[in-house]
C-alpha cells in the first residue's frame, strides 16, 4: 500500500507540468484572434494577408503531425515533448525581431511587411 501511494506522488509534478503547458497552448491559442486584428492595423495590411497567420498556425498541425510522431517513436515521449517545447521556444522568440522590425519576416515570409509599403 505505502508503494503505491509513493508511485501516486512520483506523478504529480508531471501532471501539473503538462496541465500548465496545455493552458499556456490554448491562451496562446485564444490571442491569435486578438492579435491579428491588432496586427492588420500596425503592419497596414488587409484581411487576406493576416489570414496566413492563422494558416500558419493551424498548418504546422497538418505538416508536422507525421514528423513529431517519427520523433516520438525514436526519442521517447519525454525527449519528444522536450524538443517539441524548444521548437515552440524557438518560434515564440522570433516573435522579437519581427516585433521590432514590425515585419512578419520570420513569423511568416509571405506577409511580409516594408515601410515602403505603408500608405503615404
């Protein structure tokens, strides 16, 4: 009986881990409407344009789900999580130099932006 209740502990953390990540995804989710909006008036671009943000975002689900299974067989659940956490690490701090070059440079290269561009 004191095992189990020892093994019960060992997976608390864990679940508390994972539960957080699933919150920050779907908060991370919910702003893209809100940004996006937001992103049309300060880049100066239309509707159709911003739409490739959400096809980016809903895209990578569609292109990437067969390699991060393959990654998941090769490396094991808790490396395969790990890489694919510093994957999103990675994208969310090329949010900055896009952020400062108000450009979607390296968010998403078909929309890019240029003050050339911008209305006079």
């Amino acid at each position: 009986m004191m095992q189990k209740a020892n093994n019960s502990k060992s997976y608390l953390i864990p679940i508390i881990l994972v539960t957080s990540l699933f919150f920050l995804w779907g908060l991370a989710y919910g702003l893209l409407d809100v940004l996006n909006k937001h992103f049309q008036e300060t880049l100066h671009i239309n509707k159709m344009r911003s739409t490739l943000l959400q096809a980016a975002y809903f895209g990578a689900y569609f292109l990437m789900a067969l390699p991060a299974g393959w990654v998941m067989n090769k490396l094991g659940y808790k490396k395969g999580i790990i890489a694919g956490l510093l994957l999103y690490a990675a994208g969310a701090l090329l949010f900055y130099p896009s952020a400062q070059q108000a450009s979607f440079l390296f968010s998403s290269p078909p929309c890019s932006y240029s003050p050339a561009d911008s209305p006079s």
